[in-house]
C-alpha cells in the first residue's frame, strides 16, 4: 500500500495538520468525557452518539499524525518501548486507584484498577505482536 507518512512533514502545512491532530486526539476526549456525563444523566441515546463522534475522531487524529510522519513506518522500535509504557502503568494507577479510594471513592478506584489491567493487556498484546510479526 502506498504510504502516506509525512507527507505535509517540513511542509507549511505541517503546523496546520499539527493543530488538527491535536485537536482531533483532544475530541476524543471532551466527547467520551461529554458521553460518560450524559450516560450520569440517563442521556443514554446522547452518550451512544458521542461516542460514536468520539470513534471518528479518534481516526481523524491518527490520519493526520501520520500525515505529519509522527511515528516512523518502521514502528517496531517504538513499539517496544510504548509496550513498556502499557506494562508499567499500573505502577502509576494502581497507587492513583488506592488514593481515590481513601478519598471515599471505592467505585471509582475499581474502574481505575480495571482500566490499570486493560493497559497491561494491552502491553501483553503488543507483545504477541512483536514476537509474531518483528523481523
Ligand atoms: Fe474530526
Ligand atoms: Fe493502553
């Protein structure tokens, strides 16, 4: 497949597709973060529909990072040390989820403790993928 990875890099476009990677990756958190208030608010239909904003722009940020050449097409080494990133991110939300509970909010640190085992998973997974596909 042809690449498109830094196409607008060094360009004078580059400070525009920047601009709107940003703000592409910063609606997919305003519109999750408007769906869970939504969802609080028994919004059901609403939240259903920001997330599925949110979806879409989550794929507009990535398109447009890769128009800038953010990561480079041969990713594996940077893989590798997002794949730490992901292992190692309980070390920082497991003690979050402990403080938030001893703040009166043991709802609220179970879903940080579950989300601190989905980022491990994920680190697992790009491990997998390493092993399989890495040359
Ligand atoms: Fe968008
Ligand atoms: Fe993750």
């Amino acid at each position: 497949m042809h690449s498109i990875n830094g196409i607008t890099k060094g360009t004078e476009l580059e400070k525009t597709v920047n601009a709107a990677a940003q703000a592409e990756a910063n609606g997919v958190m305003i519109y999750y973060a408007l769906a869970r208030l939504a969802h609080e608010q028994g919004l059901d239909d609403v939240s259903e529909k920001f997330i599925w904003i949110a979806n879409q722009e989550a794929v507009h940020a990535g398109f447009y990072a890769v128009l800038n050449g953010k990561y480079p097409s041969d990713f594996w080494d940077f893989l590798e040390n997002f794949q730490r990133g992901e292992e190692n991110a309980e070390n920082s939300l497991l003690p979050l989820a402990e403080k938030i509970s001893e703040m009166g909010h043991p709802e609220v640190a179970d879903v940080i403790k579950k989300f601190a085992a989905q980022e491990k998973n994920h680190g697992v997974i790009l491990g997998e993928i390493m092993k399989q596909y890495r040359k």
